[in-house]
C-alpha cells in the first residue's frame, strides 16, 4: 500500500525533532527518504557543528564562493555533488556556524596552519562563502543570524534573497 505524500509529510512533522528515528524512516524507500529529506536539513541548527554538515555545504558553493577562500589556500576537494541540494531546505542559519567551520578545519589538518596566520579572517571568509551560498540557492530560508562582520557577497545575496524574515546581526 502506498500513502500519498501529503499524509507522510504530516506523519512526519510529528516526529520532526527525532533525527534517530526520521533517519531510520528515511532508508525505507526512495518516497520516504523524498520526504524526509527536506524535514532534517530544514533546521540543521543542532548539528551544524558537524564537520560533515560543512563539507557537504561547501561542496555546493559555486566559483565566486570557492575563489573567496583562495587566498587562504583552502582549495575545497572536488567533493562528490550530494544527491540531493541540501543547502535549499534550510530554513534557519545561525550563529553556530563558526562552529562547525573550525570543526571542518581542525578535521582537514587546516586549523593549525591557518591559526597561525589569522583565524578570523579563514573564519570569516569561509563564513561568509557559506552565507552567501544559503542565501543565493534558498528560497526557504527564514532566519538569519550572523555574528561579527559581513562582506559585500552577504550584502548582495540579502538583497536579492527577499526570503529572510528575521535577520539577527551580533557584533563583537
């Protein structure tokens, strides 16, 4: 028997918050896993500290993102296209990105070369690269919470992006 979309949605919008159990359900079939998809990276907010969140969220940036981090000498690996656009579902964007970026750094053997230099410059660039993509390839994006600086690639993509409804800037 096969349910239509629309009431497996709702089915799991009532466990939305149980990533253990959305997950299991999304190895199910390839409608289950359409679905639920979108429902887990909607608000990755509490796993954004994952290095593996990053990796997959850099390889969807495009050559003006990339070029942002060549001076650094971060030249992102040509990573596998995920299967689906993550990045699109995402709703909320917040201050623990910082997070997850060091943790990408520190998991490619980055972080100590680039602490040497200025941390908060790789921080910021790679930020503002992530930023910049959410904001040019989401029409679902609603919150947008940025802490220290933005650059002109931010500003840009805020003006085109006419999507965020809430926009929490916190400066240092």
């Amino acid at each position: 028997m096969v349910f239509p979309d629309e009431i497996l949605l709702e089915t799991f919008k009532h466990i939305q918050t149980d990533y253990r159990s959305l997950f299991s359900c999304l190895l199910v079939n390839r409608q289950w896993c359409k679905i639920i998809v979108p429902i887990l990276w909607s608000e990755p907010i509490k796993h954004v500290d994952d290095k593996r969140l990053i990796k997959i969220y850099l390889s969807e940036l495009n050559a003006k993102e990339q070029a942002s981090l060549i001076p650094f000498n971060i030249f992102l690996p040509n990573y596998p296209k995920p299967l689906f656009d993550y990045a699109s579902y995402t709703t909320t964007v917040g201050f623990h990105l910082t997070d997850g970026i060091l943790s990408w750094l520190n998991n490619e053997g980055l972080g100590e070369i680039i602490y040497d230099i200025i941390e908060t410059e790789v921080e910021f660039a790679i930020k503002c690269s992530l930023i910049s993509m959410f904001l040019r390839k989401n029409e679902k994006l609603k919150h947008l919470e940025i802490k220290g600086n933005i650059n002109m690639m931010i500003l840009e993509g805020l003006r085109i992006n006419n999507t965020v409804t809430y926009l929490d800037l916190l400066f240092d």
